[in-house]
C-alpha cells in the first residue's frame, strides 16, 4: 500500500485528492468519499496522513481502499 497525506478534501462534493509521500514525482491523485475504509459518514482532512492502494493508470488513476492513519 501507498502512502500519502491529504492535500484537500471537500465534503460537500464528497472527494478530494492526495499528495503522495512516497513519490513526489506523482500528480495529486483523485479519491471519492466511497473509497475511504470505515463506517458511518467518510471524510477526511487537509494534511491527514492515509495509506491507500492505486487503481487505475494515466489520467484515470485514483485511490481505493484510504485508511487514515
């Protein structure tokens, strides 16, 4: 699993994006509230640490499987 920390997460529109931690080569990579691990209502906040996994590959990339740290 990947790491990273949150760059910004909108609860009204329910998704957000993530800076990765372990190649700050990467873009920002996109995540729905649908893909963080958890119960009851999913957020998260602007610079929380996540591990997550990578689904997807060029522009469709995004994040599955967030946990919070």
């Amino acid at each position: 699993m990947a790491t990273g920390v949150i760059r910004w997460f909108s609860e009204l529109r329910g998704y957000g994006f993530i800076d990765s931690l372990d190649d700050d080569r990467l873009p920002p990579l996109y995540v729905h509230h649908t893909a963080i691990q958890g119960r009851g209502f999913r957020s998260l906040e602007t610079g929380q640490a996540v591990r997550y996994e990578v689904q997807g590959a060029g522009e469709g990339r995004r994040a599955v499987a967030v946990e919070a740290l």
